[in-house]
C-alpha cells in the first residue's frame, strides 16, 4: 500500500445542496446580464450594491457546490485536501511525516470523527459521521488499507 497514491472522495453533494448551487448561480448569471448587459449605463453609485449582490451569490453557489477529497501520495509523503467545483479544482500538497494510526472519537457535537493520525500526533481530519458505528467500520477499513493501527475512542 505504501507505493499507491489514495483518494479519499465522498461523493457527490445531496440534491438539496445541488438544487440550491443551481438557484445562486442561476441568479448570479441574471444579475450579471441585467446590470452589465441590459442595463449597462446604470449610476455608478448602484455599482457598489450591484457587486455586492453579485458576489454574495457567487459565495453562496460556490459553497453549495463544492466537493472536499482527501489526497494521500505515500511514495513522496505529501498529503492535501482537494477541493473541486465541476472539473475545476484546487489544493496544497503538504509533507507528512509517517503515519502512526486512524482513530475515531465523538466530538463535542455528538458527531463521530474519522482521523489519521502521524507519529508527531499531527491530526487529518478524514470523515464525519452520524452514527457511530459507520464511523467505526469506516476507520478499521481505513486502517487495514493503509497497513496501520486503529484506534477505537468515545
């Protein structure tokens, strides 16, 4: 395992958060056309609420749409968190030490957290779960994957 590059991905966005990017964007493009292209000789004093309107929505399209994964390439120990919208995406390699352990614990929300955990305890938060027991399933296949040991917290 420790010759392959993982991806950890979730999948895609529920169909609620997509209905919702779909809203913001569709938004965003009429405003754009009604401000920029119909009404191209509006005051300059509507300019400064007319941006804000825009790019408020664009905020709020792109939160709705983007996917969070979790890239591992182990034959040069770097680590990064991938973030994509469509097939644009972006993210920061990062070194990482050798890997210790996976460890799940429930956090103060009631949420239980899937981590990995590097031998300087440098903490990758990989998952959250409802249920505690997916968390556990989820970590212990996490761990024999990775060839490390799991550790079992509540």
């Amino acid at each position: 395992m420790k010759d392959k590059n993982v991806i950890i991905h979730f999948g895609k966005r529920s169909i609620f958060s997509r209905a919702l990017a779909v809203i913001f964007s569709s938004l965003t493009l009429f405003l754009v056309y009604k401000y920029f292209i119909i009404e191209s000789s509006f005051p300059l004093n509507k300019l400064r609420s007319n941006v804000f309107s825009i790019t408020t929505l664009i905020i709020f399209g792109i939160k709705f749409s983007v996917l969070e994964s979790h890239h591992f390439n182990f034959q040069e120990m770097k680590y990064r968190k991938f973030y994509s919208v469509g097939p644009v995406g972006f993210g920061k390699w990062k070194r990482i030490r050798k890997l210790d352990r996976v460890s799940t614990f429930l956090n103060v929300r009631e949420e239980c957290e899937v981590n990995i955990w590097d031998v300087k305890n440098k903490r990758y938060r990989i998952a959250v779960f409802d249920e505690i027991d997916n968390a556990v399933i989820y970590g212990r296949d996490l761990a024999k994957n990775l060839e490390i040991k799991f550790l079992e917290r509540n």
